[in-house]
C-alpha cells in the first residue's frame, strides 16, 4: 500500500512564482526523497532529506520535513516552464534487515505557465 | 557520473508472449529495485534484489519473475503478457539501505511496454 501521499495533486502558475507541495507518511522514516518525472519519461532523483534533518537546500528547491507531524514540503522557487512535470515524494520505511522499500505517493502534477 | 541503465528503452510485445526487461545498476550499488507504472499512476513496487538475493517482493504478478547476477545486473522475465501489463517498468539502485548511508536510489529512463 502506499503511504506517501502529495498535497495538492494538480498544482498551475505562472512562471516567476514559487510553488510548494506537500507530502504526508504514515510510518515512521530513514529518509524521504523527492523525484521529478516528465511526462512518460524516467524518474529524476532531486533531493533526499533524512529523518534527522529538517531543511535542506538544492539550488532553487527547498525540502522541510518535519517527523512530529510526518510530513515534507518541496518548494521550488522562482519556476520556469521547464519545471513543468510531476513531483513524486517517496519514504524509506524501516525495518529489520533488509526488508525495506521506497514507498511512493501519488505525484503532484506541476505546470508552469509562460 | 554513470547511472543506471535499462534496456530496451521501448518494447512492443504481442499478448501471451514473453518479454525480458534489463537493468544494469551504478557501480558499485548492490540493491536493485523494480517497479511498474502505468498510464497517469504512481510507481508499483514489484519486487527488490540485495547481492543477488531476493531482498522484497511487492504487488508482483506470478507471471514475471526476476533475478540479480554477479555483476549485479537485473532481468526482470514477464511471460503470457496481458494487455493490462502495458506500463513503464523502471529499475532503481542503490547501496543497501540498511546501512545507513547514502540511501538514495536512483533510477533508470524505464522500458516503455506495450502489449497488443
């Protein structure tokens, strides 16, 4: 089952904003990452922000993840058309060994208007 | 840098043939992952390899099966082909993540299947 799952699912500006989504998780985490995905084309790891961290920065993206309330945000700021894609946040769930696997939410849908 | 590779990029398959998806991981990552996405859907995880051992299983239909060789290149086998089967299937890989470190998974451009 999936746990990760993305705040809004479909998300428009215009370019020159910031646009912020958001991602919840029911368990509790090693690390959360965030990919990017073109339409129908692979996916992009963009940042990793692990469980004992709560901001990180990759050049116009900021991730926060706060544990207490099991949640992250990605912010992109000052966006292009180019950033148009779908954002994906995926958790590592813990476990004994080696049973572990990235868990995956449904993807917020971006589009960047010119 | 390298990443990771699959092959072949696009693959069209007739329903009830069998198909053969390759991964080859970033040196000197020893997990690989496999997962399905189909048309407007997240990512399904199917099924993972750590040092060439089944490391996880998820939603993985019987008809395909998987295995990880020495060199730690992956092979994921689908046989009787559905239409339903018709998705993007990406390969990931990453060092094992019960060490701790470097967790990232980084993954492949995904082989596009379709049956017909």
């Amino acid at each position: 089952s999936q746990q990760g799952e993305e705040d809004p699912q479909a998300l428009s500006i215009q370019e020159g904003e910031n646009a912020t989504m958001n991602c919840s998780y029911k368990t509790s985490i090693n690390n959360l990452q965030w990919y990017r995905q073109n339409s129908g084309r692979g996916l992009v790891h963009l940042i990793l922000i692990r469980s004992n961290e709560r901001e990180k920065h990759s050049g116009r993206l900021r991730v926060t993840l706060d544990t207490s309330k099991k949640s992250s945000s990605l912010l992109i700021t000052a966006s292009r058309a180019a950033d148009t894609a779908s954002y994906f946040c995926a958790t590592v769930r813990s476990g004994a060994g080696n049973n572990r696997k990235l868990i995956w939410g449904l993807g917020t849908s971006l589009a960047v208007n010119p | 840098a390298a990443g990771v590779i699959q092959s072949p990029r696009h693959l069209i398959k007739e329903k009830r043939e069998t198909a053969t998806l390759k991964c080859y991981p970033i040196p000197r990552h020893d997990t690989v992952y496999w997962y399905q996405q189909g048309p407007g859907q997240d990512p399904q995880f199917l099924i993972s390899f750590y040092e060439k051992m089944q490391s996880d299983k998820g939603s993985i239909p019987d008809r395909f099966s998987a295995q990880q060789f020495s060199d730690y290149h992956s092979e994921l086998n689908m046989s009787s082909l559905e239409l339903g089967d018709s998705a993007l299937y990406f390969c990931a890989s990453s060092l094992a993540l019960y060490r701790g470190e470097n967790t990232e998974a980084f993954f492949g451009q995904g082989t596009r299947l379709t049956v017909v």
